[in-house]
C-alpha cells in the first residue's frame, strides 16, 4: 500500500491507497467535500490539487487544462493521476474545490467593485453564485432544483400552469426562492449586502421572474413580451437586479450568455450548444450569431426514462465495453441506483457496436446494463432517439443555413451540465453531432452562469452584449421544412 499525506489549510493527514488507484477516487473517500465537478470526465479542470511523489506522468486531459506553469509546480487533475508510491497531496485552492457550478471564460477586464449575485435561473436548476466582482472570487454559492418543478418539468407546463393558476405565483416562488439562496450565501460569507445581480435564463424563466404573462411563447408567432436587456422591478439582497436580453422567445438570455462564455464571436466559425431540456443551438460567423432552439426533452438529463435519474450519487454515468465485458461507472461510485444522461449515451454506443440495437434503434427485448440491475428499454431507447435527432438536425439545419458543412467549424463548445460528463465519442458514435464536429469539441460547462458572472463583473459588457442579442437572428425550426428533412435523417442511429 501507499500513503498518500493528504495537506489541507491547518489539517495534515495520511491515509493508504493501493498503487494504481486514481487519486481524485482516494480523494472524494477520504474528503467528502472534494468535489470533481465533471465526475472525472476530463472536462471542468477544477480538480487541481498539488502533488509531490510517486504517480503517473501527466496525460493528455493534463496538458490540455493545465498550464505550464500548473505543471512545472506540480499541480494535477486528481481525476487523471494515478497514484504510484508514497505522495503529498495539497488541495489546491480549498474553496475552490467545494464549487459544483464551474464555467470556463475567456480573458476579460473586471471594473465593478463589491460583491454581486451571479443566478441562472434554469427550467430544471437555479445556479447561484456570490461573487467579490474586484477579484472574481466566488465566495459563496448555492445549487438548487427549481422551485417551480412542482408545476410541470417544461417550459410549456410552466406556460400552462401560469395559465391556470396565475403568474404571480410562479413568479413569487422563484422570486423567493433566490431570495433564500442569496441570504444564505450572504451568511456563509460573512457579507452584509451585495452592490448588483445578474439574472439570466430563457425567456420563460425571465418573464415568469418578472412576473411578465408568458403565454404570447407559447402560440404562433411566438412573441415575447419583453426582450429585457434592462433593469429587473425586483430587486435581489435589497440590491437592483440586471436581466440580459433574450435574442428570442426560445433563444433565451441564457444562451447570449453562453456565446460571451464561450467567446463565440472571437473568430471564425463557431457552433454553440447548450443540451438541456431544450437543446439551444448558436452558429457565430463574421461577427453575427446565427441561433435557434429544439425541444430535446428531458431524457439526456434522465427524466422520461424507464431507469433515468440525474447525474446524483449512484446514476450510471459512463457504460464501456471491455473484451466482450459490459462494465459501468456511478457517480460517486455509489450502488448503481439509475442512468443518468451520459450513461444512456455510453449504453446506446454500446448497444449498437454488440449489435443489440440497429441502426433503426430496433431493441429486441430490454438490455441490461453490465450487472448494474438496470436495463435499457425500447421505449428508452426510442427517447434518446427523438432528442438526439431533435440536436443533430438543429445543428446541421444551422450550417445548411449558412451553407457551411461540419468541416468548417473550427470550434464546437457544448455548454451546460449534461455536457460535462458527455462521452463525447459515444456521442459521435450514435449521432448526437456530425462527426466531423468530434475534433473541435470544447466544453465550457455552466455558460450561462459564466456569461451572467461577466455581465456582473463588467458593465460595459451589457451593452455589447444587448448589441449582440439584437443583431442575432432566431431561426424558427417549427417553420422550416430543412430542419423536418434533417430530422428524419438524424433518427437512424449512425455517424453523420
Ligand atoms: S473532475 Fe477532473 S477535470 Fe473535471
């Protein structure tokens, strides 16, 4: 066995691994709030820790998300180092580390003082982060399922529930449930009052937050009633609230953020999409972005499945297939309880290269999934087929639309939580995104929260921003026989 001396602020301990053992595993065994944002996929690059000792020489997740200087001091991803002998481990950055919102952002100049809520209100989770605006510290920070869920998984149910039962009341529940988050973080970080907010998320969610009827988005021609790109009439901690403006009724505030996230527009063509229960979709060339928006559904976040659950402790979150073997990975290496987005994934690749499945998706009788006790259904599998055709044919309708094939696009940014833990070839594999996107895939995580952290961190975004949102142009899927003809032709499950 090894011992592995585990440094963490005043605290020093040491504990024993059997070599060969990864060391974010021994890690999330040993310090329950070590958290690996991505579950070890490879993508957030916020499971730094320093080692010194015995262990595997850096791969190449490594060199690609950690800097030189990161690793001339000795700083890994505990996810992709393997321990070898007796080591010394420092967690990087404490705090950081207890962070489950993680986003990438390009470079940008910080010129507001004091601290501010960064929120994403999404239609399944409201991501809420207290930030020192002068440093870009996150002090504190909150994640939680949206408070309005009781009232439909969708937008259209929530549309509907607004209906029946009236704005206000969604609209106060959400309202107060920021309310409680932000005191809480407030609490936690010893502050007594925030200078601003930024609150972003679709345009449903931003006109039930303003308690705006959102019922024109749900019916032809689909208006919206305000772009926002303004001030909220709330207020969030008793400090003014800025909302960023929506490009349309179902390209949202969130995906504007994203692109700034993302840096989009930073040179030549770049495809954006953010997977969720809505799959929305930006395609930026010389300076425009070009956006529109599918209705995946829930099933890439495991609702709607016969075993589905969110990536939580216990969901199937990676399927291989080894020497003839079917074995399987959980979050947080919990009894396998469900599948979770990017274990469906995994388990459709494989159902297709043991020939379980077709190319039609036809599905004998159910798959279990290794010796989890889970199976994979017909009906299942007939799910992630409508989602991801609902994905590949937004993107391709996009390209087709500028006339650019797969191979022009420089870089592909997938945004969003489903994203993180993406087998990004099993994707490839049944189709999710043409394959010649593969090579030019970044992830950025939770773009939304990161663009809204810039609008927070630099007001003279905002109006560059609301530029942007104006001169983008939303293409109506709904109205567009190429999208239909793309459709039809991304439901075989094949490479495209
Ligand atoms: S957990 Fe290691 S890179 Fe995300």
């Amino acid at each position: 066995m090894c011992q592995i001396t585990i440094c963490s602020g005043e605290s020093v301990r040491t504990v024993s691994a059997r070599p060969g053992y990864l060391l974010g595993e021994a890690l999330r065994e040993q310090v329950p709030a070590f958290a690996m944002p991505c579950a070890g996929n490879h993508t957030c690059g916020k499971c730094k820790v320093k080692v010194e000792g015995a262990v595997s020489a850096p791969d190449g997740a490594e060199l690609r998300l950690l800097s030189e200087s990161e690793r001339a001091a000795g700083i890994r991803l505990a996810c992709a180092c393997q321990i070898r002998g007796d080591i010394t481990v420092t967690l990087y950055e404490e705090g950081a580390s207890k962070i489950v919102s993680w986003y990438k952002t390009p470079a940008f100049e910080r010129t507001e003082k004091g601290c501010g809520f960064a929120v994403d209100i999404g239609t399944t989770t409201v991501a809420l982060q207290l930030i020192d605006r002068a440093s870009g510290k996150i002090l504190a920070e909150r994640l939680a399922e949206n408070a309005q869920r009781g009232y439909g998984a969708d937008v259209i149910s929530r549309i509907e529930a607004c209906r029946a039962i009236g704005v206000s009341a969604l609209s106060d529940r959400i309202a107060n449930q920021l309310e409680e988050m932000a005191a809480q973080c407030l609490q936690e970080a010893g502050i007594p009052e925030a200078a601003e907010s930024v609150v972003t998320g679709n345009a449903t969610m931003l006109h039930i937050y303003e308690g705006l009827d959102p019922f024109s988005l749900a019916v032809v021609p689909f208006r919206v009633q305000s772009y926002f790109g303004c001030m909220s009439r709330r207020t969030l901690a008793g400090a003014p609230v800025y909302l960023p403006r929506c490009v349309g009724a179902y390209v949202g505030a969130d995906i504007l953020c994203a692109a700034l996230a993302a840096d989009l527009l930073g040179g030549g063509v770049q495809l954006l999409a953010d997977i969720g229960t809505n799959g929305e979709m930006a395609l930026a060339r010389e300076g425009k972005l070009l956006c529109c928006s599918t209705a995946a559904g829930p099933a890439f976040e495991g609702a709607g499945l016969s075993c589905g659950m969110p990536a939580a402790p216990g969901a199937v979150r990676a399927v291989k297939l080894e020497n003839g073997t079917v074995s399987y990975e959980t979050v947080n290496r919990a009894p396998a309880k469900g599948l979770c987005g990017s274990g469906v994934l995994d388990a459709l690749s494989v159902m297709l290269k043991t020939g379980a499945i077709d190319d039609s998706g036809y599905l004998e009788e159910d798959w279990p999934v290794g010796g989890s006790g889970l199976t994979v259904t017909q009906k299942d599998v007939r799910q992630i087929q409508l989602a991801k055709s609902a994905v590949c044919a937004g993107l391709l309708t996009l390209m087709e639309e500028e006339s650019l094939p797969p191979s022009a696009v420089r870089r592909f940014v997938i945004a969003g939580g489903f994203g993180n833990t993406m087998n990004t070839d099993s994707a490839k594999e049944i189709g999710l995104f043409p394959a010649a996107l593969r090579e030019h895939t970044a992830f950025i995580g939770n773009g939304a929260l990161g663009g809204a952290c810039m609008l927070l961190m630099n007001c003279g975004l905002r109006e560059k921003s609301e530029q942007i949102a104006r001169e983008a142009v939303e293409l109506s899927l709904s109205a567009s026989a190429r999208f239909m003809d793309c459709y039809v032709d991304c439901m075989s499950f094949m490479e495209f």
